[in-house]
C-alpha cells in the first residue's frame, strides 16, 4: 500500500502481569519441591513418604506463590490506580499548570522551548490523551495496561504446580530412588533456563547451566541437612 511503511523491527512485551510470575514461579516450583524432596530422600524416608512430602509441597507452594503475587500485582495496580486518579484531577482542576508541567518535560529532554510548548498544546486537546501521557511521562505507567491480579495469580499457580511435579513424577511412576528425580529436575532446571534465554540477552546453554548449577547445589545442600537430621533421629 502506497505511503504505509512497516516498522524496523518490533519489540516483545516486557511489562505484562504474566511473564515474571511464570517465568518465577516455574522456576520455583522445580527447585524448591527438587530440594524438598532430596531433603526427605536424605533422611532415609521411604519413597511414599517422599511422595507426600513432593505432593504437599507442590500444593502449599503453589497457593502460596498464587496468594502472594494476586496481592502483590492487586497492591501495585491499586497504587497506580490512585495516582492516575490524582493525575486526572490536576488535569480537570489545573489544566494550565499540567501544560506548563508538560512543556516544561519536554524542554528538559533537550526540545525547543517553543517546539515543547506547541507539543503540549496539541497532546493535551484530547483529555484521554492527555492523561494517558501525563500517566506515562510521570508515573512511568500504561492507564490501559496495568498487570491484573488474576492473570498473576493463574500463571503464578500453574506455573508453580507444573515445575513442582517434576520431580515428583518418578516417585510417581514407580521409581523408589531419588536418582531419577535428580536427572529428570537436572534436565527441566536446564530447559527452563535455556526457554527463559529467550527472552533475554543470555544464550540458552548460559541460561541453562546456570540454573542447572544454582538448583543442584541448593538441592545437594538440602539433602546433606536431610542426611543429617534423619541421622540425628535414628
């Protein structure tokens, strides 16, 4: 089409509510109920009591991580939801004042003083606009894109639950050691640190050796405190 022109590039979405509490809560999942269940295995407990002991972490753990992201994001949208209120009456109460305020931050961003003031001017005719870049300039938020509590909540829980029964899989399927377990968290450590690579700037084998490495020795240290306590107790 004549005149239209597609973008360079486009970018990926870095402020939605779902991303870090997947991403975080698999994580969580796999390595806390991975180090939970090596502890229990280091006490010497018989395979159906690491079973439990997988089952009951991977359901407290996941309400747990859901309860507290749903008030963390439902926190943090509440905040932001107030000072957008507050914003949306200084533009009804003191529209000269938040246009001086606005030209005033585009002059510090290097614009022409007369450029910056026309700038303002025309952003601040639509009100909706208006808000929406007072919002986004001072508040460093998206009126219309704020994270949802709910969305946090679900992708927090399953994302959880989904890492957790990782290790829990082979006590489940008939295994009676923790070895199987140990290569089946190794290998979803490594898979979630390589799948989270590609979102970031980190190569995938990176990316997934560290979390390999962080998961092992958190899992290594707490089976040598179950080895101990269960030794403490026979």
């Amino acid at each position: 089409m004549a005149g239209f022109h597609r973008p360079l590039h486009e970018h990926r979405a870095v402020n939605g509510g779902w991303l870090r509490p997947t991403v975080f809560g698999a994580m969580d999942g796999l390595v806390s109920n991975f180090a939970l269940i090596a502890g229990v295995a280091g006490g010497q407990a018989d395979p159906d009591t690491v079973v439990l002991a997988g089952l009951a972490g991977l359901a407290a753990g996941a309400f747990s991580m859901s309860v507290g992201e749903y008030t963390s994001v439902a926190s943090q949208a509440e905040l932001a939801e107030a000072e957008i209120a507050v914003e949306r009456a200084e533009l009804a109460q003191r529209p000269h004042a938040e246009l001086r305020e606005l030209t005033e931050l585009y002059i510090s961003r290097g614009v022409e003083p007369e450029l910056a003031q026309q700038v303002a001017e025309q952003l601040s005719k639509d009100p909706d606009q208006a808000l929406k870049i007072h919002t986004q300039e001072e508040l460093g938020v998206d009126l219309h894109n704020l994270p949802s509590p709910k969305v946090a909540a679900v992708s927090s829980f399953l994302s959880f639950a989904v890492g957790a029964l990782l290790p829990v899989l082979p006590y489940l399927l008939g295994a009676t050691s923790l070895w199987p377990a140990l290569i089946v968290a190794l290998l979803g450590l490594f898979g979630c640190g390589a799948l989270v690579s590609r979102i970031t700037a980190r190569s995938w084998w990176y990316s997934g050796l560290r979390q390999l490495l962080l998961g092992a020795a958190s899992a290594g240290l707490t089976y040598l405190i179950g080895s101990a306590v269960g030794a403490g107790l026979s």
